[in-house]
C-alpha cells in the first residue's frame, strides 16, 4: 500500500494499492473466486445458505457483545 498524507488536511490520508499490492489482490481475487465453485459443488452449501449461516453467526456474534457488555 502507498500512503500519501494530504497537504491540506493533515488529518486525511491518501491510500492506493502499489502495483505488488494489486498482485496480491488478484491472487486473493481467484482464491476466492475457486472456494466459492467449490462449496457449490458440495451438497448443502449453496448461497442461498451460506447467507443464512452468516446472518445466524452475525446474530450470534451481537448476543455475545451484548452479553459482554453486561458483565463489566
């Protein structure tokens, strides 16, 4: 990553992908991509219920906090 720091506003910072960083990006890009056709190739993991799992964890993942927040 290339960092430019703004000349103006000392507070923003400029972020852009060094040509490295975009390598690395595609690779992720097609690792993902790959895992993906994978799942759908095995029984039960369409999206469809990988959204379902994710909304599940996500509700669980708040009772959690909440109840951490709860005991301090």
């Amino acid at each position: 990553m290339h960092h430019q720091p703004c000349e103006i506003d000392r507070r923003s910072v400029r972020v852009k992908l060094t040509a490295k960083g975009r390598e690395v990006q595609s690779i992720l890009k097609n690792l993902f991509r790959q895992h993906g056709e994978k799942m759908q190739s095995v029984q039960g993991l369409d999206a469809a219920s990988v959204m379902e799992t994710t909304k599940t964890l996500a509700r669980l993942e708040r009772f959690w906090t909440e109840q951490i927040c709860y005991i301090y």
